[in-house]
C-alpha cells in the first residue's frame, strides 16, 4: 500500500481471505438449499468450528512442513545450527541465520567458481561477492639425472603398505616449475602388511642448481613397477610414505582472492562466515585471501591506506 508517490507502508494490508474462512465458505456452500443460508444458525456454527480446526491443522502441517529444510525453518532453526556446527551470532535476523546455513550446505557442491560465489553470497547477506584466482605453474619435465647420492629406505610398522616389494623414485622441482627426474631406482621389500617406509632423500645440493622441492613417486600397489606422485617436501627429511597413491585429479585452484566491502572485511562475524564456508569447501592444495575491494587507494599514513586491508 503506497502513501504518496514514494512512500510504503511497512506492514502489507489485505490479502484474500483467511484459510479458516475461505473453508466454512465452501462448506457452506457445498451443502445445498437444505439448510438454512444464515451465518448464525447452529449448522452453520458447526461449520465456523469445523473450518477453524481444518484451517489449525493446515497450518500445523505446512509450518511442520517448512522444517526440514535449512533456508524455510523457523522452530527448528536452532537445530539445524547445532547439527551443521554453527554457532549465531547474537546480532542476527533469523533470516540472516538461515542464509547461513544454506551457505554450509553450499559448501558441499565441487568447488566451481559459481558454486563458490553462491555459497559466499548466501552467507554474506546476499552481497555479491568476487573472486579471483590463480592456477598453479604448469610443470615442465627436463632431461634426467643421475643423483650421486641414492635414497635410504627404511621399513618402519604402522602403516597402510601391504606386503611385496615397492619401488620409491624421486624428482627434483625447481621454482619455475622445472621438473628433474632421478634415474635412480630404489626398491623395498616389507615382509608383512600394515607398514610405511622411510626415505631420506640427497641433500638439495645434490640436485641441479635451482631445485627446491623434492618429489617422491611409489608403487601404484605391491610388486608394481608403476610409481604415481605421493608426497612433497621442501628437502630434508626423512619422509614418511605409509598409503598408496591415489589419484584426485588435476590440482586446477591454487589460491583465490575473495574480493568483499572494506564493511565485510572489517566485520568479524561475516569474516567467520566466510572461513566456514572456505575451510570446508577449498580441497587442501588451495589458499585464500579476503581483500577489500579497492586494495591500490593510497593514504598519507599506513592505518589509513587500503593496503593494510588485505589488499596485497
């Protein structure tokens, strides 16, 4: 209901008839000439009561209805929160409350870029929220080498290896993604099932000039001569190898910027929204970074600049 050219009333007005009333009419109205045709005889009282108890359980059933689903519950609101780990914050709507939740459940979906925005933009009060993101170095492989300094492998228990012999190779990957394989092949026989291995790798020094991580392959299986890609580690060592390797498909995010207002960014309790949502849908190899949404506005003192916003 409109006041004036611009104004609203807050609250709406009108709105059909009630359910219990819509039902005593139809009621009343599918029994004929039979009875009387007055609101106030007493056919027509059982009938007001007849309609009042249908229209109560109607909406019994539809309010039941709505709680099983996060983004509709009122009752069981609370409930949902306990059972998907959410704690409110005590300023929220109810509303605000369950767009949180649909965010959670959000998080569930493959990391796409929409289902990302999505899941942030139910969790942040529907602001739209940009990403962006960056890929990993594609990885080049170079000629191989020969390493002067072989592997130590030691069979240690407690671990998920079965019994057999299990080859262990290692390469060299250098920052600009250049990647050196050992030609070196070492192998180890674990007389029984339940056990990991050990292996020291040559020192850094003993790789090409550049390399910085070390990467360690092993058998797909025992008494398979076909390695896969199982850890990495910036030298050191040893290395502890104790399940087979499994293959999670290609690794494409490797750090996204969540681009929010500097009013988001400044707000703990949404910064915590987003966490929640991150922590449980980004796979392991991914990072994350909130910035505001002007991240280059200079100022004349460092508090003041955008840049120590998280802007960089």
């Amino acid at each position: 209901m409109r006041w004036g050219r611009w104004a609203r009333w807050p609250i709406r007005w009108g709105g059909g008839k009630a359910l219990a009333q819509s039902l005593f009419d139809a009621l009343r109205d599918g029994r004929g000439t039979y009875y009387a045709p007055g609101n106030e005889t007493l056919s027509a009282k059982e009938l007001r009561a007849m309609a009042r108890t249908i229209a109560r359980a109607q909406r019994g059933q539809a309010r039941g209805a709505v709680q099983g689903q996060p983004s509709a519950a009122s009752d069981l609101l609370p409930e949902w929160e306990r059972r998907l780990g959410r704690a409110p914050d005590a300023r929220e709507t109810e509303a605000q409350r369950r767009g949180a939740l649909d965010a959670v459940l959000g998080s569930n979906r493959f990391p796409s870029g929409d289902a990302i925005r999505f899941a942030l933009k139910r969790a942040l009060d529907d602001e739209v929220v940009t990403l962006v993101s960056a890929r990993p170095a594609t990885r080049s492989f170079q000629a191989p080498v020969a390493l002067a300094i072989e592997p130590v492998l030691i069979a240690l228990a407690g671990g998920g290896l079965g019994a057999g012999t299990h080859q262990v190779r290692l390469a060299g990957e250098a920052a600009d993604g250049k990647v050196y394989r050992a030609t070196n092949t070492t192998s180890i026989v674990l007389g029984s099932g339940g056990a990991r291995i050990a292996v020291t790798p040559p020192p850094l020094t003993n790789w090409p000039a550049g390399v910085v991580r070390i990467l360690y392959y092993l058998s797909v299986k025992a008494d398979s001569a076909d390695v896969a890609l199982v850890a990495a580690a910036e030298g050191g060592g040893p290395v502890e190898l104790s399940a087979y390797p499994s293959n999670p498909g290609r690794a494409g995010l490797h750090h996204i910027g969540v681009v929010v207002t500097k009013a988001t960014w400044q707000d703990a309790a949404k910064r915590a929204k987003i966490d929640l949502v991150l922590g449980a849908m980004l796979p392991a190899w991914t990072t994350y970074h909130v910035i505001i949404a002007s991240p280059f506005t200079l100022a004349t003192s460092s508090s003041a600049s955008e840049l120590t916003l998280g802007g960089l």
